[in-house]
C-alpha cells in the first residue's frame, strides 16, 4: 500500500487566460488591475508588433532593449524608465528573457507585471529572477516578481522559428524533470511535471514538423504552464546549477538547457530511478535519458556545447563553479564526475 509521506506545497496566486486569440484580452486585463499608465516590455525585433498589439492600452513609455540573461546595466535602465514614466504596470511580451525584465523592475518597485509569453520557458508561472553581471549571474525568489496575470496566446507563437521553438520547450521540460527529483517535491508537483513532459514532448517534434500548427503550439503552451508551476514551488537541481553557470559565460539560455538535460539525467539516473521512471511513462520510453537526447536530435537544435560557444578550456572551470555551490541534487555533487558530464554534452555524445 502506497502510503503518503508528508509535504508542504505552496499555491502562487495568479490569473491565467489560455486559448487562441486570449490577446484580445489584455485591454481588459490591464484595466482590471487598475493600471492606468503602463511600461510595455519587448525585445528590439518585436518592438512594432508588440506596439500593434498594445494600441489600446495607457502605454506612458516603451522598453525595447530586453536581451538574454538580464545583464544589469540594462536592468538599470529599465528600471529608471519605469520610474521616470510613474508607471504603475509592466506589460511584458515576448520569451523569458523579456519577462525577466518585467520580473526585474518588480523585483525593487513591487509593480505589477501582465505577461505575455510568446516561448515556452514557463517563466511566467515562477516567482524566480535572475540578473547577470560580468560572467556571473544570480538568481532569487520573491513573491514580488510573480506576474499578476499571464496570457496565453498560441497564435503569438506562430512565428516563433522552429529551431527556437524546439530549444524553448526543451528548456521548459527540464523544469519538470528536476521538479520530479527535487528535496522539497511533493505528489501535486509530480503530477504537472509528469504531464508537462508528455504534453511539450508530444508538442515539439509537431510544431518543428509543421510550424502553423495552432494545436500543437496549445498543448506546448499548456506544458509551459505547467513547466514553470513545478519549479515555481520546488527547488532546481544540478542541471539548472550547470546551466546557470554556463549562462555566466554567456552560452544561449534555451539551447544550453537542451545539450546539458539528458546528460544531467544520466548523472542523476541511479540516484532518482522513480523520478526517471515517471519522465519515461510520460515519453512512452524505456531509457529517459537516451530518450530525451534522441528527442532533441530530432529537432534540428546544437546538440554539443561547443557548437553554442564553449570553449573546452572551460569544462572544468564550469565543474569547478559548480561543485563548490551547489543546489541540493540527488546525487552527490563531484567534481570529476561533472567533468565528465560537460565533456559528453560538449562533444554531444549520446547518454
């Protein structure tokens, strides 16, 4: 008999509108929450569709200089925009990094943040920031950064290239493989992650194959949201220590989440054998590991280290950051063994 072992599971509040065409929507959210002069957060190349989209809205300034990894100097840019504009609501629009940004200038004013995910990163759903200096990036939780209000809108996601497509979801399932082996899991934690690895790995090679695929770019969103739940109230592990590292030395967010995972299960395989098990009930697969690279090489996206700008001089440098702190992981943390691992996802061998 299967008996229930104790836990803690913390509820993050948050309203979610989910469906094709919930864009229409965000007037109406906006409104909702009382904001009457908004910040709108985008990227440089989304910046005219982004301003289309947000036409109805009190837009009292404009941040179009979201970039990966949040470095700080532009954190503190947008952060005095948002103050100098008196805005009293961020509208983010775009992948996580955007979103970061929003996260960012709530982070130290307690604005309210509507997010717009147009990736499957999931950072929507968490209460994780992150903001990167020189090759270094630190990463926190606070209840402040949770976006009020997230819109769901896969017809946002049309556009979203393939390869890019691909990377972004892969990254949301290592939420979900690390949420089934965290120290602080709990049996509701699982249930999302396990159905946010079978919805996002059925969706991935769908939309790569077809790219117009509104259902496919659906059930990939709905595995974001569950994606970003799971580590939202669990802690990460070694793959997500790696690829903070790595994210340090200035490797691509998503990509570099899509090489490390597999290896990282192999790492973590003996010592989390029921969480393996229930990534492989959901993939319908025998080998969790071996089935998640041969996923990925199926998705047309880099597949070693090297080929997305890590340089072999840094293996061990990257081991060494993060044997001496490391999350809490399943199995034990060594050095020569990490090694080891970066090696195999540096030349891409198969786990």
């Amino acid at each position: 008999m299967f008996i229930m072992k104790q836990f803690v599971y913390v509820s993050h509040p948050a309203r979610v509108v989910f469906g094709a065409g919930a864009a229409a929507q965000l007037g109406a959210e906006v409104s909702g929450l009382g904001a009457k002069r908004v910040l709108l957060i985008s990227s440089r190349a989304r910046g005219d569709k982004v301003k289309a989209m947000a036409r109805d809205l009190p837009v009292v300034d404009v941040f179009d200089h979201a970039v990966m990894h949040t470095p700080r100097e532009v954190v503190e840019a947008a952060r005095m925009m948002a103050k100098a504009a008196n805005a009293d609501c961020c509208v983010a629009v775009g992948g996580g990094s955007t979103i970061g940004f929003g996260k960012a200038i709530a982070l130290t004013s307690g604005l309210p943040v509507v997010a717009v995910p147009t990736t499957y990163s999931g950072s929507e759903m968490t209460t994780i920031w992150g903001i990167s200096e020189g090759k270094t990036k630190k990463t926190g939780r606070d209840p402040k950064v949770l976006p009020r209000v997230v819109i769901y809108d896969p017809q946002l996601s049309l556009e979203l290239p393939p390869a890019v497509s691909a990377a972004s979801g892969m990254n949301a399932i290592a939420h979900c493989v690390e949420a089934l082996y965290a120290h602080d899991g709990n049996p509701i934690v699982s249930l999302m992650a396990e159905e946010g690895i079978r919805a996002l790995t059925q969706a991935l090679p769908k939309i790569v194959a077809t790219p117009g695929d509104v259902e496919a770019r659906s059930d990939a969103l709905y595995g974001a949201w569950l994606a970003g739940s799971t580590i939202a109230t669990t802690s990460v592990a070694l793959h997500h220590k790696l690829c903070h590292v790595l994210g340090g030395l200035g490797l691509p967010h998503a990509e570099t989440h899509a090489i490390v995972l597999p290896h990282a299960m192999r790492y973590n395989y003996g010592a989390a054998l029921r969480a393996m098990k229930r990534a492989e009930a959901a993939m319908r697969a025998e080998n969790a590991p071996a089935a998640m690279w041969q996923l990925e090489a199926g998705l047309g996206i880099p597949m070693k280290l090297a080929e997305i700008g890590l340089k072999r001089m840094d293996i061990e440098r990257a081991a060494r950051a993060a044997v001496e702190a490391p999350y809490p992981n399943p199995r034990k943390v060594e050095f020569a063994a990490l090694v080891e691992l970066l090696q195999n996802a540096y030349e891409g061998n198969k786990p």
